[in-house]
C-alpha cells in the first residue's frame, strides 16, 4: 500500500469508528495530544483545555467531548459520501453527512427529522497524526429542516 493510500485509509478507519461505532478511543489513536483546530465549533472547547493550566494539555479529551454532543443529538450521524485527497502531509476531506435528530443538539430539542449537510475538512498531518484543522460546514439545509432558520417568503408557523 502507498503511503498515500495508507493515510486515506486510516482517515477511513478513523471515520468509520467514530461515527459508526462510536468508538472514543479512536482519537487517541489518530489525533495528536496538541491537535488543534480552526473551527469556531470545536476551537472553544480546545482552548478551554489549553488554558486548564497544565503546561502542553493533552486536548483529546475535549474533543471527545465535541464528539459526544453528536452521539447524544444524531446518534446515527453517518457519512455517507466523502471524497478524500491527500498530499504530502496534508487531507482534505469532502463530506456529505446524514442524522436523524433524536436528542437535545446544541441546544435544540430532538424533532425526530432527518438531517443533511456537508463538510468540507483539511488537516495536517504530523508523525501520521491529525495535528491541525479546518473545516468549512453548510449547515443552511439542516437549519432550514430544524426551524432555526426560515426561508425567505415561507410562511411563518
């Protein structure tokens, strides 16, 4: 197996064992004790580990936070198509992801509807490890289906 296809792969995995099994301890295995992201979802929490006050904080257990807030509002959040590209250290991961709104997510109580959005990831690799991140999400269909936003010149309920 190329180095290329050994890294989509464990992306994959990854993926795969998060979300299907909800398998925690996968972030362990494929995050790096300073992972970090630039995304205003997972950011805060992150930083709020960083400044818990212990020099070099091991961040993964934030983000196992981050991921349970999925677990307990899409219990069955899956990606269903992902196109992934990698190069030199870099992935990049196009997502199009499926979830039954069956709990409280984000603060908004379960409406039993059908969700569907798309993610758009880049990471860094380092040492074979996710290191950093990016994501752009288009939420805008999953918004319109939750009620928190309304199209324009629909009728108010």
């Amino acid at each position: 197996m190329t180095p290329i296809a050994r890294i989509r792969e464990r992306f994959l995995d990854f993926r795969s064992r998060l979300y299907d099994q909800h398998d925690l301890t996968v972030v362990d295995e494929h995050l790096h004790p300073e992972f970090s992201s630039h995304s205003p979802n997972v950011r805060p929490l992150l930083e709020a580990a960083r400044s818990a006050g212990a020099p070099r904080p091991d961040v993964r257990p934030a983000y196992k936070e981050f991921v349970k807030a999925f677990y307990v509002g899409l219990p069955d959040l899956k990606p269903m198509r992902q196109e992934i590209m990698v190069e030199d250290e870099g992935l990049m991961a196009m997502t199009q992801w499926e979830a039954t709104h069956t709990g409280v997510f984000f603060g908004v109580p379960a409406t039993g509807k059908a969700l569907h959005f798309s993610t758009a990831d880049r990471y860094r690799l380092q040492d074979g490890l996710l290191v950093e991140h990016w994501d752009v999400v288009d939420v805008l269909e999953a918004w319109l289906a939750l009620g928190i936003v309304v199209r324009p010149g629909a009728a108010q309920m």
